[in-house]
C-alpha cells in the first residue's frame, strides 16, 4: 500500500504558503477519497463501528478534539496503519487479527492519532515546498494558492499519500501516543505488548512477512519498545491497574472478524 502515489498539485501549492486548519482537513478529504476508491475497506458495520468508537474515545482526549476524527478498517492481512491529514485514520484488518484485547489496538490508534495531532504530515509536506522555491515564488507571483486554479501545473513527483515518517516523528507518535491513550482511560501497556509481539513476527519471518510494512513505516521499532517500556515504569501501578485493557466490544469484534472471506492479497503479496 505505499505504493499507492497520487497527485497532489493542488495541495502542493496550498502547502507552499502554509496550511491553515481548513487545508489540512479538505487535504485529508481529498486523500480519504482517493484511498477509499483504491484500497478494499471491511465491509462489515460492527466492526467498522468498533473501531471508529474507540479511535474517537481516544481522539476526543486530544488537544484536536474538534476535527471530524474517522477510523476505518483497511482489509488486508498486511499488519499497517495510517493517518492522513486532517484526522482520517485507517487500520488494516491484520492488525485487528493480531490484537488480544482492546488495549493493544488502542496503543496503534493512538499513535497514529498523535501523528495528526502533532501534523506530522503537514509539516512534512511544508518542508517539501519550503524546499521547492520555485513553487513558493510562483505562489507569491500569482497568488493561485487561494484559488487553485493551477491543479494541474505543479506535480511534486509521486508524492506518497502516505508520508513515511523518521525516526523523530515516530518516537513523538509513540510518546504521544501513549498519554493519548492513558487520558481515555485505556491502559497503555497493549501499545507495549502489541509491538513486541509484531517485533517477535518480524523476528520469525526474517522480514518477509506481513509485518515488514509496519517495520519500514514505522522506522526504529526495537528501541522504541524500549522507550514505551520506560514510560511504563514511569506510570505508578495504582494508575495502570486502573485503567481499562478490555472492552465487551471487542470479543464481538473479533468473532466477526472471524467469520469474515479472507482478506484479498496485495499485488507482490
Ligand atoms: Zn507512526
């Protein structure tokens, strides 16, 4: 699914001069519509109603508690999840498939939640065209940043829509991640478990199987499970144990999911 690229001529000259709150949320739209034509996305309410519940619990808990948070399950068996801009949020079924309980799909939630909160894509796509000064002086000349008239004049060169972030990004997602999930009264120690058990895969698999996307998307994952193992002894235990690791929910989740057609498999799969 990083493969899939699209053209962002438009958003290009938008992230040029700065991109307000409204850009960023029509950006994410544009996106979301063209990854929910490209990829397959569960058809099925119950869980995609699972999954939406608890990424909002987790989102409403966030300094951008205002954007109209979405969380969709993705199907594929590829273990991934990813944000665009704007607080659209997706989460590939392999994850649902590998998690124990609520705790652990809320630790990968979360972390992508942080990565919209923090604007990590937006950022990324600024520095892009800060880059680009020919972008910024045409912007400047001729002011098409508000009209968007120039969709078509500018292409940044197979942009992903999803942005791969560094090792920086991914350590602020996790630590914000982290804290997401804790003030939704969620335990956090399921973001540790859940890595581990992936780094166990990823292990076993010699970088083969379905986890290998999650490992390139999600650069340093060794040294950031030590880090979230840190944070976790920072947390006194009379606070974790009062926070939630399950829900009733989930189980009814994961029969459904259970009772699912097999995910179709990626090309290169
Ligand atoms: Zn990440």
């Amino acid at each position: 699914m990083r493969n899939i690229t699209v053209t962002i001529g438009a958003i290009a000259l938008l992230a040029g001069c700065g991109v307000s709150t409204q850009q960023e949320v029509q950006m994410g739209q544009d996106e979301a519509r063209q990854v929910n034509a490209q990829l397959p996305m569960v058809q099925d309410a119950q869980i995609q109603n699972y999954v939406n519940a608890l990424g909002n619990r987790i989102a409403r808990t966030t300094s951008r508690s205002d954007l109209n948070w979405q969380f969709q399950v993705v199907n594929s068996d590829v273990v991934n999840a990813f944000a665009l801009p704007g607080g659209f949020v997706y989460v590939n079924r392999g994850v649902l498939a590998r998690a124990s309980n609520m705790s652990e799909v809320a630790g990968v939630l979360g972390h992508e939640i942080e990565h919209v909160v923090k604007r990590h894509s937006v950022k990324q796509m600024e520095q892009v065209q800060t880059a680009n000064v020919g972008v910024g002086i045409l912007c400047a000349l001729t002011g098409v940043c508000q009209s968007g008239v120039a969709q078509a004049a500018i292409n940044v060169g197979g942009t992903a829509v999803f942005a791969k972030f560094g090792r920086t990004d991914e350590i602020q997602a996790d630590e914000g991640g982290f804290n997401n999930v804790i003030r939704a009264g969620i335990s956090p120690r399921g973001m540790y478990t859940f890595f581990q058990k992936l780094l166990a895969e990823e292990q076993q698999s010699g970088g083969r199987g379905n986890t290998a996307a999650w490992f390139s998307d999600h650069p340093g994952t060794t040294d950031r499970i030590a880090d979230i193992q840190r944070m976790l002894n920072q947390v006194p235990a009379s606070t974790l144990n009062g926070l939630a690791t399950n829900d009733g929910g989930f189980s009814s989740m994961k029969a459904r999911l259970a009772q699912l057609a097999p995910a179709p498999r990626a090309p290169g799969e």
